[in-house]
C-alpha cells in the first residue's frame, strides 16, 4: 500500500476516532476505487459542487461514508477538520451521506438497493437534455440482494445507458457473514451481463488496474458498464481485514485507536 492509500486511510481513523462509531471494514474496502475516481477518473470542481457538467457519482452503500467524506475532505469539498464532528449533533457528516447539508455528497444514501435506480434516473436524464457528464455508482455485494438493484439495471439496458458505470465492492463480507453463505453471488459477472451490461474486473486495490478500466468507459458503446472490484473489508488493517467484527464498530477505545494508526504507520 502506497503513502497516498494510507494518508487516506488515517483521514477515516480520525472521523472514527472522534466520532467514536462508524464502519470502517466498508470505508477500508472502498478506499482505493473512490481514490482513483476522483484522482484520476471524475470531471468535478470542488470549490463549486453543484457545477452543471460534473459527473455525478453516488455512494449507495451508504454505510461505508468515511471513505467518501475522507475522499471529498481530501479534494476541499470541505475543510478536514470537520471530520472531527462525524456522527456528532449538528455535524454535515452524519453515519450516512446527505445530499444537501454535505457538499460533493450527491444523493442520500443507506437504505440499500437505491443508488443504481437514482443513477439511472440521473444518466437518462442527462441523455435526454444531451448533456455529457457522466454516473458513477459504488455498490455493496451485500446490497446487491436487493431486487431494486435488479430493476435498475434492466431499466438501465433497456434506455442504452452508456453514460452509466456501476461499480461492484465486492469485498465478499456482508454485515457480519460472508456473502457466498447469506446469498451467493457467482457467476455475478454473468448475471450483469445477462442482464445488459459491459462487466469488467479487476483487483479493487490495485490502482494502476482500477485507472485502466475506469478510464476505458464505456467498455461497450451503447451499453451501461459495471466494474466488478475484487476488495479485502478492512484493508490496510490487519485486525479488520475478512473479519466480520469490524463491519461496524462503537465505542472503540484509545488502546485499539492506537492498534489501527499504527498498523497504517508500519
């Protein structure tokens, strides 16, 4: 892991350290994808979030927000040391992402099941105003139990949504089992493709392969895509990685605090 993975990294310790709750397996999972989106990948100005031609990207695993607040801290959406007021009354950074209150946070998230349905919404609208700003959407393997998720891609096929790039965190844990024993998932690149997407996959913490795909859309013209990004939940932490324990923690004490910024340290 590079220095600019773990300087991530250590901005979601330090919301989940004042915050004193969160999800950090999810945020560790997700880390590199939102790095590369908007390091390498989204048209976006910060000083100004609601800019017509951005690309608009939705966290619909909303649970694992601390990586989007550390991403968008990261790039001035807002000042880092609100990520001292996560969680806490009155604080934008709630344990879910706002749209509204927040700025860079581009639709309210956390009941699962939504974010590609928004998506869509947003990527046909821009087709019928013929606008180029594109959608991203970051989904939870977990999540994608959901039927919803299901209808939207149909919906999605159906209106040729190439402007639309899901993205599958598929960090195989969900909540506190893992997927394969909850609901399993494979042949889960077919099943996109059965139902009318460009899939890909690629390691989802290798940069280097998520720029090279995320840089390539559409994979197919005329087709929305999904990137399926194989991820390990906690990356980075060795006590957190696969361990369904740190799906969601509270009440976390100095002593294990102090455990998570070394690990990032060694």
């Amino acid at each position: 892991m590079d220095a600019r993975s773990r300087a991530l990294r250590k901005l979601v310790l330090r919301a989940l350290d004042k915050g004193g709750r969160g999800h950090p397996g999810s945020a560790m999972s997700l880390m590199e994808i939102v790095r590369v989106l908007y390091d390498d990948v989204l048209a976006f100005r910060a000083h100004e979030p609601n800019w017509d031609a951005r690309d608009r990207c939705i966290l619909s695993k909303g649970h694992g927000c601390l990586a989007l607040y550390a991403i968008l801290a990261d790039k001035g959406f807002f000042p880092a040391e609100e990520l001292d007021g996560f969680c806490k009354i009155d604080s934008r950074l709630g344990g879910h992402p706002e749209h509204g209150p927040c700025p860079g946070v581009e639709a309210s998230t956390g009941a699962l099941g939504h974010g590609l349905s928004i998506g869509a919404g947003m990527a046909l609208a821009a087709k019928m105003a013929g606008k180029s700003h594109r959608v991203f959407v970051m989904l939870g393997d977990g999540e994608i139990n959901e039927g919803s998720v299901w209808e939207a891609a149909l919906f999605a096929a159906k209106h040729k949504l190439d402007n639309l790039t899901a993205i599958v965190d598929y960090n195989k844990l969900q909540s506190y089992a893992p997927v394969a024993q909850v609901q399993e998932l494979e042949p889960l690149a077919d099943k996109w493709t059965a139902f009318g997407f460009a899939a890909r996959q690629c390691d989802g913490h290798d940069v280097a392969a998520l720029r090279e795909n995320l840089t390539a859309l559409p994979f197919t013209a005329g087709q929305p895509s999904v990137l399926i990004a194989h991820t390990v939940k906690g990356k980075g932490i060795p006590e957190a990685e696969d361990n369904p324990k740190w799906h969601h923690k509270s009440y976390l004490k100095e002593e294990e605090m102090r455990v998570l910024y070394a690990a990032l340290d060694g």
